[in-house]
C-alpha cells in the first residue's frame, strides 16, 4: 500500500514527518520514565516500610526484653518506665505499617498483663504470700517466644514464604498471648484468694 504525504500549511511533508516522529518519541520515552519512576518510588516506599517494621518488631522485642530485667527487682519509677516503654512499642508496632499492626492486635494486652504480674508478685512478697505461678520463669518464656517469633517476619522475597513465615509469627505471638492472660489471671486469682484466706485466720486465730 502506498502512502502519499503532502505538504500543508506551508510546511513540507518532510517536515511534518519528522515532527511526527519527534513527537512520538518524546511521548513513547516520556511514558517509559514514568513507569521507571514509578517502579523506583514503589521500590523506595517498601524499602521504607521495611525499614519501620524492622525498627518497631525490634522496639517491641527490646521492651520485652527489658520486662524480663524489671521482674528482678521492686523499684517502682524503674516498674513505671517499664509501662512506658511497653505501650510505646506496641504503638509503634501499631503505626509501623498495616502488616506490623497485626503483631500488635496480637499483644495488645501484654503491656498491662505483663505489669500486672510483676505488680502481684510484689504485692505477694510483701503480704508473705504464695503463688503457684513464678512470674519471672514466665516472662523469661515470653521473651523467648518473643526472640523465635518476631524474626520470622523478615525473610527473603518469596511472596508466598513471607506470608507463611508471618502468618506462623502471629500465630506464635497469639499462643504467647493466650498463655501470659491466663497466667495473669491466676496469679490475681491465686492472690485473691491468699488474702482472703488470711483476713479470716486474722479475724479467727486458732486458740
């Protein structure tokens, strides 16, 4: 098929096919730098978002770490700072990223169940009362669980092993979490009763 060009509007048909080409390929390579664009905004946002998570999960696990050490001693402003400590790493799990919030729905009560534990101990020690739960063996296990989990969630780019390896780490943290509210709960049911049982021998001693 034979094409025919024309001269039109005082310009030559030379003239206008190089136009036309200078144009199509300034459009042709001003889509392929936005795509390239982009492809390297995209990269860099994910880089970022890793970059937070790894920061918030490593946050998190320094601040369970750091529970651990408070367990051993009875300083209170050392106990309040440990509060701190656990509410903002839980937030910045929070904030990290849509997928860290996951970590976090999943230990949101940890913060006030692990102070909680170490509040009862104390107050079990000073009343000289026994509890069947010892609070520091089990903050060592929730630091444990806590160091084997949460490195599951950075791995290699394996779409499919990135979400096995973080759906085991939920489920890891959620066990965890069952175990520490439930140890919770017996200790300050345990303590309850403690107390309970020694206002009656107060109020009754044995003649």
């Amino acid at each position: 098929m034979e094409i025919t060009c024309f001269d039109a509007f005082g310009v030559s048909c030379g003239t206008w096919i190089a136009l036309w080409n200078g144009a199509i390929g300034a459009f042709m390579g001003a889509v392929v730098a936005l795509f390239v664009v982009g492809l390297s905004s995209g990269h860099q946002r994910n880089v970022a978002r890793d970059t937070r998570e790894i920061e918030a999960i490593a946050g998190f696990v320094a601040g369970i770490g750091k529970a651990y050490e408070v367990s051993r001693t009875t300083m209170p402003s050392t106990q309040q700072d440990l509060v701190v400590l656990l509410l903002t790493s839980t937030a910045r799990l929070r904030l990290a990223s849509n997928r860290t919030a996951k970590i976090a729905d999943c230990v949101d009560r940890w913060p006030s169940a692990i102070q909680n534990l170490i509040d009862n101990e104390e107050m079990a020690k000073q009343r000289e009362l026994p509890l069947e739960v010892n609070v520091r063996m089990l903050l060592s296990e929730v630091y444990r669980a806590t160091l084997t989990a949460c490195p599951k969630w950075q791995t290699g780019s394996w779409a499919l092993r990135n979400w096995t390896r973080r759906q085991q780490c939920l489920q890891d943290l959620q066990v965890m979490s069952v175990k520490l509210i439930e140890m919770e709960e017996q200790v300050e049911r345990t303590l309850r009763a403690s107390i309970v049982a020694a206002q009656r021998q107060k109020a009754n001693p044995v003649r």
